[in-house]
C-alpha cells in the first residue's frame, strides 16, 4: 500500500468543489485545472477551468490600467480558492490586503515580496515558483518579454505551482501586449453595476480572455468576487455573451 | 631555587603549585571579559592580553577613560595589571612590561621604546643574551645599526620583532572567539580564488558545521563568512536566516547567492565560518516516506529571499484594529504563527490604497450627498452610483491632532463601472476638501 501522504488528503474545499461540479451537472473537469463556476467561461477553457501549474498574464483595461486595481482582485480571487501559501511580488506599496481578504485570499497566507524593478520580480517569482507547496505566485510587472515568461512557464509547469502575473501598464504604453508563452491572458476591466435608485451594486468585471492556448477566446460580463472567491453570472446576463461581435473581429485579426 | 631553598630564605612563605592550565584558562576568560572594550582580543600567554581599540576608544569616551575604566575593573576583581596602550602591539607590550605603561602617543613608538632595554621587543632568551654579548643592551642602539648586518649576525628574528614594534611591518592579532560561537575553518596549501572553488569551499564549510550544530541542538540564524586573502584585505559576507536552520545544502545556497560580493584578489588562504547568532532547534524525525513532494516548508524561500533582497523586504501583513485605513495593516515577519486576524468583512475596501491621498475637485448637489462627479489629475469622473458616508474618526487617544481629524468616506463608481474611495477631511460647513484615497473595490 503507498503510504498516504497528507497532499492526497482531499480537503473539505477540494470535496465542495466537487460537490459544486455534481450539482451544476457538468462533465468532470481536469483535476489540474480551477473552474471559475461560470459556465460560459469554463467552457471556453481547456480542461473546464483554469489551468494550474501554468503561467497567466492578466491585464487591467481602462485608463486606470496603471493601478491594475481590478485585476489583482481577479488575481486574489483565483488564488483564493486554492490552497497553500501565496508568494506575492510587489511593485508598489499600494496594494491594500483588506482588499483581497474581502475576495477571500487570508493575509496569513500571503508573503509579500517587495521587488520594485521588473528585474527583481522575475527571479523572484522564479524562485517562488520552484518552490513545490505554494499554491500560486502572483507578480506586477510592467512588462514581461517573451523569455522571462518562457522560464515562468516552464518554472510553473515543473512545480505545478500556478503563476499570474499582473501588469501594471506605464501611462501611453501600446494595450496589445507582446506575445508570451502564457497559456492565458486576460483583459479584465470595470463594468457598470446593476445599482438602484444610485446605490451600488455588486461590482461587475469584464473579462476578455484575449488568448487561450487550445481553448477559445471570449468576453463576458461577469458579478465580482464573493468573499469566497467566486465569481457569478449577472441574473440578467446569464447565458448570453458579452458583445461577441468584438470578439470575432479580434479572432479575425 | 627549589622549593625548601626558598622557604628557608623567607619564613612563612606561602607555595601554591604552578597550574599552567588553569592559567591559560583564566586567560582565556579575562580575554573575552576584554571584548567589552573592542571585538577584537588576542592573548598573549602565558601571562598578556592584546586588544585591539581601534575605531572603538570613543566608545567609552577616548583612550585614557578607556585605560582608567579597564584599571579600575581589573584592580576591583583583584587582578594586578600593567596597562599600556599604542600604535602596534608590539610597542604596547614592551611599554607594558618594560617601560612606565601608561599611553604611547601615536607616532612616538621608536622615542618610547629607545631607552627600554631590548628584551622588551619580544625577543627570546637566546637573542637578548647574543645581543647583550655585543653591549646591545638598549632597543634605541638597534635602530642605527646596518640591518644587512644585523640580520648576518643574529638572524631574521630581531629586525622582524623591530618591525612590528615601530609600525613598519603590520602584526595581524587571532582575535579571540567565544567558545560557545560554532565555527569551522578551511586552510588552503595554495590561496584559491576561482568562482567554483569557493562554491566548493561554501558547500564544504557549510557541511563541517552543521554536525557542530546538531551536536549542540542549535539551529543558526546568522552566518558569517570571512575569507583571508593572502594580501590580508579580507573579505566577508554575512547572512540571514528566518529561522533558524542546519540544513547544510539550504545554507550554502544562501551563501552562494552573496558570493558575488567577494572580491578574491590574488587568492584567498583561509575560510572561517561561523554561526554568530544561533537560537536552539530541537532534532526531527528525518522522514522515511521520502517520495512525492514535501510539506509546505516556506523557509528555504523566504531565506533565498531575504537573502537576495534584504531583510525589510519580505514579510506578511498582519490586521490593526484601526479605524483609518492607512493604519488598518502591520508588517509581521514571513514566517510568523499564523494568527487567524482578519479585517471586518462588512467594510468593502479598495484595492490600491493611495499614500498620500490625492486632492480631487469634487461637486456634490446638496451637503453630505455623494458628489456628482469628481476631477482627479485632470480628468473628469461622472459619478453614476455612490455609498457613504462612512464617518472615520481620528484616533483622540493617540494625539491631540487626532482629536480633529474627521473623514467622511464615500465609495463612488463612475458611467464607466470604475469604482473609486473619496473622502472629504472636514463637513462642509467647514469647508472640507475632498481627497482620493484608493482605487477599485472589492
């Protein structure tokens, strides 16, 4: 008999997610990857989610891409729902915990890197991704050419430890982004809340998965994190794609 | 003289047996007791102690407080001492032994010394008896002489001890380490300067002291490295750990990293590593079930990075019961015992928190409503939903500014959907301003 180690024990967040899984009724997903629970955008993705062990790039649309505000509330939210400690390499000190706490990624479980030049983020996330136990690393770089994020992928693949990166935009840099080896990129942007009467509402992200390696790319009008980490489909948006019309012209391009 | 003959020279003459050993221990102690005054104390047995003040006489308020404090010790626990105090070791030992003690000032070692008779350069019994044979009796008539003749005729010992007592050839003192700092040395036959020989060295030191650790139970927590180069500008490295550790692999690694530094000159001769800080660490179990991957162990990682990026650098954040957000986070040390603190979750908070806040203009249809819309680094904002006020007021108790600090928080989102923090710092009968505080929203 193998011995049982204590990583093969399923914990209760592994058993509720497979539980989430036999209730929505979908086809059992690959173990390696992290379903966002929206079916629109689990579909569109190899595997029924996000592929773990693998590098994605996130980016932040709007003018305010600098601060990347919204995309490393998507950042926490993803690592939210794993386990293990996080390595996180700062770029600033602007980034307020509170804030992921509130999309359920536990300061306790954070280790804060501060690595103020991208030439300082990449060894360390590197290392961090090395580094077998870390549920995931997360880096804000201005800019990632395509050799660091070859090693990246390559560091995540032999660890299995997932890696995000979060750019941070300099003011008049180009949107398109430089090609990479990340299996995912995403442009995730604020949308109008559905408030009433001028109170607030949820707040709504847009998510443009902009490149997928064997999946497909899309855009969706989606509810921000829970303090759980997950994220909903709007009730008056379920099911239906966000302004395809947008996507096919860039597929087409 | 024997021991009766003595006896019956004086009456009542009180023998006690010569007990080298306990001496030199005694010594030895005496000798660290000295580190008080410079880190760096040699003995000098059987009966000396060398300490080298340099750069530390300010300390204890120049060098005759230095030698006065140190007297006054020495006479209280009964100990006789002749103190002297100059610019080589050597002169200090002979003004010390032979000459008034007292302080040499700097540069006059060779009028010091000229009087005293020529024992007082440390030299052997034989050399003083071949020098006294030729009426050398006084170091000042050394001075003079041909050196070519005198190295002829009674050897490379007088000029080499001359030397060194005026200062022209430099005397390197083996400080003194406490015995209970682990340490393991390397000696080279031939100096080694290559980049992978001293990774070699690394590993290999790192791998000798690690069973001295585990002997004592002691897991180290600073490293410190200092390579001997053969033109005696040695070089060192220091590092950190997190906690404390005797992983001899993880530790050369993190030695390795800094290695860069090390400028290897014309060769290095001698490698001394030693565990300047250690804290216990109780033995573990190795584990027999050795396949697949370990148990999260964070501190191989955070040592590489504390390492690389310094100590301030790598931490966790921890939650302050603070009303001001500003304050709301406190740095804790990477590995530190989760606590479970978390933030109140009723409070929905930005993402980017902006220090300092960021003046807006800000226009809002009647007192204490959300602002219609906002002007932030020239660009206009129209409000399309808005929350607040969140009253936050300063912590009173802290200061008396405090007590007048009132924010009134409203959480903003624009047409677009972005979601911004604005506070005005005052109501608006007192004409607050307004202020960006943070970005995006969870």
């Amino acid at each position: 008999m193998p011995p049982l180690r204590s990583h093969d024990v399923p914990t209760l967040d592994a058993l509720r997610r497979l539980t989430d899984r036999a209730g929505t009724g979908s086809e059992p997903a690959d173990p390696r990857a992290l379903p966002f629970g929206v079916a629109g955008l689990d579909a569109a993705l190899p595997g029924g989610g996000l592929a773990l062990g693998a590098l994605h790039q996130i980016h932040e649309g709007g003018p305010r891409g600098r601060y990347a505000a919204t995309a490393v509330l998507f950042a926490g939210g993803i690592l939210a729902r794993l386990d293990g400690p996080v390595l996180w390499c700062l770029h600033s000190r602007d980034l307020f915990a509170p804030a992921l706490a509130r999309v359920g990624l536990h300061p306790d479980r954070v280790v804060y890197c501060e690595t103020w030049r991208d030439a300082e983020v990449l060894p360390a996330m590197e290392e961090g991704l090395r580094h077998r136990g870390l549920a995931g690393v997360v880096g804000e770089l201005t800019r990632m050419t395509l050799t660091p994020s070859r090693r990246l992928q390559l560091a995540a693949e032999g660890s299995g430890v997932t890696a995000l990166v979060v750019h941070r935009l300099c003011a008049g840099e180009a949107v398109e982004p430089e090609p990479s080896a990340a299996r995912t990129r995403w442009r995730v942007a604020p949308a109008p809340s559905e408030g009433t009467n001028r109170r607030m509402g949820r707040p709504r992200w847009r998510l443009d998965l902009q490149r997928c390696r064997g999946g497909a790319p899309g855009a969706w009008i989606v509810e921000a994190c829970d303090a759980q980490g997950r994220l909903a489909v709007p009730a008056g948006l379920a099911d239906r794609p966000a302004a395809p019309e947008r996507v096919q012209r860039r597929a087409a391009g | 003289m024997s021991a009766a003959h003595a006896g019956a020279m004086v009456p009542g003459l009180h023998l006690v047996p010569a007990d080298p050993e306990a001496d030199a221990t005694a010594l030895a102690r005496l000798g660290l007791w000295c580190q008080r005054y410079a880190p760096i104390v040699a003995l000098d047995p059987p009966d000396g102690l060398l300490i080298d003040i340099t750069g530390a006489a300010h300390l204890h308020g120049g060098e005759a407080p230095l030698l006065a404090d140190l007297s006054a010790r020495l006479e209280r626990t009964g100990i006789l001492a002749r103190l002297a105090l100059a610019d080589t070791p050597g002169c200090a030992w002979g003004v010390a032994r032979f000459g008034e003690g007292g302080i040499v000032p700097s540069g006059d070692a060779s009028r010091v010394l000229a009087p005293l008779p020529v024992a007082a350069l440390r030299l052997g019994f034989e050399a003083v008896r071949a020098l006294q044979d030729v009426g050398l009796t006084r170091i000042g008539q050394l001075g003079d002489k041909p050196r070519a003749a005198l190295r002829l005729r009674f050897g490379a010992e007088i000029l080499f001890r001359l030397d060194r007592a005026l200062g022209h050839a430099l005397e390197p003192l083996a400080a003194l380490d406490a015995p209970e700092t682990p340490r393991v040395a390397l000696r080279f036959a031939e100096p080694v300067g290559a980049h992978e020989s001293l990774q070699r060295v690394v590993a290999d030191l790192c791998a000798r002291l690690v069973p001295e650790l585990e002997r004592r139970g002691l897991g180290a927590r600073r490293l410190d490295l200092v390579f001997a180069r053969v033109d005696r500008l040695d070089q060192a490295i220091r590092i950190g750990t997190a906690g404390p550790s005797r992983d001899a692999a993880h530790l050369a690694r993190l030695l390795t990293e800094r290695l860069a530094l090390i400028d290897p000159g014309f060769g290095i001769e001698e490698a001394v590593l030693s565990a300047s800080r250690v804290e216990p660490l109780a033995e573990r179990q190795a584990t027999h079930l050795a396949a697949g991957p370990q148990a999260p162990d964070l501190a191989a990682l955070v040592d590489t990075l504390l390492v690389r990026l310094g100590a301030a650098r790598v931490y966790r954040l921890a939650p302050v019961e603070s009303d001001l957000p500003e304050r709301a986070v406190r740095r804790v040390p990477a590995l530190a015992a989760p606590r479970g603190a978390l933030w109140p979750a009723d409070l929905p908070r930005p993402a980017r928190l902006l220090a300092p806040p960021e003046p807006v203009t800000a226009m809002a249809e009647i007192p204490d409503a959300p602002p219609l819309f906002f002007v932030w680094r020239n660009t206009r904002h129209r409000i399309a939903r808005a929350d607040g006020p969140e009253r936050i007021l300063g912590e009173w108790w802290t200061a008396d500014a405090e007590a007048a600090l009132t924010r009134d928080y409203y959480r903003v989102e624009t047409e677009a959907g972005e979601r911004f923090w604005l506070f005005r710092d005052a109501p608006v009968e007192a004409n607050g301003r307004w202020w960006l505080h943070g970005l995006g929203e969870a």
